[in-house]
C-alpha cells in the first residue's frame, strides 16, 4: 500500500478553501507524489470514437456552446475543452497557432484529466465535487502543472445524471488570475444552455416548466405530460423535488389528472400548488422548494386566485 503524502498545513491555509479537499484526496486517498512526472493517459482514435459515442446526442447539442465560449475565451488566450464523467477530453476549441502547445500539455482530445490521476485540477476537480472549480498554477497539486490555469464547470443531461465538464484552461495565465471569476461565469451559462437545449429536444412532446433560476450549474425544470403526470426532471429540478440520484425515471401525479392538455399558466398552477402541498401550505418553504422569494410566491397565488 502506497504512503501517504504529506501536506503542510501552512500550504493548505495558502490555498483557497474550495481547493483543500481535493488536496487532501491528492494526498491521502490518491497518494500522488506532487513532483510525479508519469505520463498521462491519452486514448487512442478508436478509444476516443468511442468515448464520444457514449456522450450521444449531447455532443452535437454542445458544439454550438463550444463555439460560443471559443469567440468569448479567445482572445484571453484560453481553449475551450468538453470532458466526459470520466475526465476524457472528448472536445477541443483552440485558435491553431495554440495547437502544438496545447497538445503537449494536454488539453487535447483523449488526454484524461481524472482527478485520481492527475491531482487537482480544474476538469477532474469538477467532476469529483460536481461544483464549479477553478485551479490556478501553483495550486495545482502536480508540480508539473503549475504553468497552467484552468476553469471548469459540471453539465447535465436530461435524466438529471452529471454528464461531463466544460473547462477552459490557458498556457499563458494571467498571474493574479484575475479572470478565474468571469470564466466560470461564462461556463455557467454554457452549462445552463447545453441542459435546456437536451432537455427540450429530449421531452419536445411534454409541457416543460421552469421551476425558479435554480442553482449554479442546472436549471430546476419539469417535464408534464397530458395528464399533468412529472416525466422528467433537471438535476436542480430533483434537488428541490427531493428526489434522490438513483431515480431515473420519474413518474409522479401532482395531483391534477384528467383535466385535459395543459397551458403555462395551468403548469405552472400545478406546480405552485404541489410545491404548496409538500410544505403543508407554507408559504416560505415552498418558495424555497421553487427558488423563488415569497414575494414572487404570493404574487403567483393571488394571480392564481383572481
């Protein structure tokens, strides 16, 4: 069994709070020495076709989003990369004089960023919290990274499961990383997009209601079908439903069967009254389970009510 690593606990004030569990891991549980030079995984062409296979549809309705975050991020001299659940660059987006570069640190399509493989970084560090994370130079756990800065958010698709991260990184760092901020702005949105768009295409035939803004990364969204039975849910949408990780396939009656196809207007009632039903009527906890304030709440029951 491998010896832990140790860590200083005047090197683990110095970083940022977010970054700290993923350096005890680095240190205890992955027992990466920081000064590993070991290569890094990269997959073959026919093991990245396949990869990218596994992402589905999901890698189509992305392109356009790594297009837009490539035009935003470019000019600061970062490339915009999508990964798998298992931290595979399945995606790149780069201006071409970058490219060499790029490929030698691998941020290229293949290279395997997993945080048990590489330590803390921003893609395999996303993916094990299921947090935005940005990682900049030096508090990346690897000695060998420590040139690189990198921000990266999770995504999810339309049964509610993580299904990758989208990460901008650069060679070339601000050194005060002063955009470390913007750039999981941006990635936010991105995110957001690319879990509308699959969700839409996914219950196209449903009524889809917004459920509140949600969280960081996923929109709080219901799929209705006729009889006003919840199909699909978001990842936020089950945070807030309290429906647990394991449910795949949702299937509940909010209590509105048999009236018929319904509007926004009565979707959004349907909501409001089971939001309203599982809190027993409080107001103030059901506009938390909708993420909205009770001011909004209120004003939603007395239009409901006129």
């Amino acid at each position: 069994m491998t010896e832990p690593v140790l860590v200083s606990a005047d090197r683990l004030a110095m970083l940022p709070v977010g970054l700290r569990a993923s350096w005890i891991r680095c240190a205890s549980t992955y027992t990466i020495p920081p000064g590993s030079k070991g290569a890094m995984t990269s997959l073959c062409g026919a093991e990245l076709r396949q990869a990218c296979s596994r992402m589905g549809t999901l890698m189509k309705i992305a392109e356009p989003e790594l297009d837009r975050l490539h035009g935003i991020v470019s000019t600061l001299d970062y490339t915009v990369l999508l990964a798998d659940t298992d931290g595979i660059v399945l995606a790149r987006r780069g201006d071409m004089p970058q490219a060499p570069g790029h490929r030698r640190w691998h941020l290229w399509p293949g290279a395997c960023w997993a945080e048990k493989m590489v330590g803390t970084n921003g893609i395999g560090t996303c993916l094990a919290e299921g947090r935005p994370v940005s990682v900049h130079m030096d508090q990346h756990w690897r000695l060998a990274l420590r040139y690189l800065a990198c921000s990266a958010v999770p995504f999810y698709g339309p049964d509610g499961r993580m299904a990758g991260a989208l990460d901008v990184s650069s060679t070339r760092p601000d050194p005060e990383g002063r955009v470390a901020v913007m750039m999981e702005a941006v990635l936010v949105d991105a995110a957001r997009r690319i879990e509308r768009c699959s969700f839409l295409q996914a219950y196209r035939s449903q009524t889809i209601v917004l459920l509140g803004e949600g969280g960081d990364v996923s929109l709080p969204m219901v799929a209705l079908d006729e009889a006003r039975v919840v199909v699909g849910a978001t990842f936020a949408a089950r945070q807030m439903l309290k429906l647990g990780e394991g449910s795949r396939n949702i299937c509940f009656d909010l209590g509105t069967r048999g009236r018929g196809v319904p509007d926004f207007q009565e979707a959004e009632r349907t909501v409001v009254e089971g939001a309203l039903a599982m809190s027993g009527g409080k107001v103030a906890p059901a506009a938390r389970l909708l993420g909205v304030s009770r001011s909004t709440l209120h004003r939603k029951i007395r239009a409901m009510q006129a």
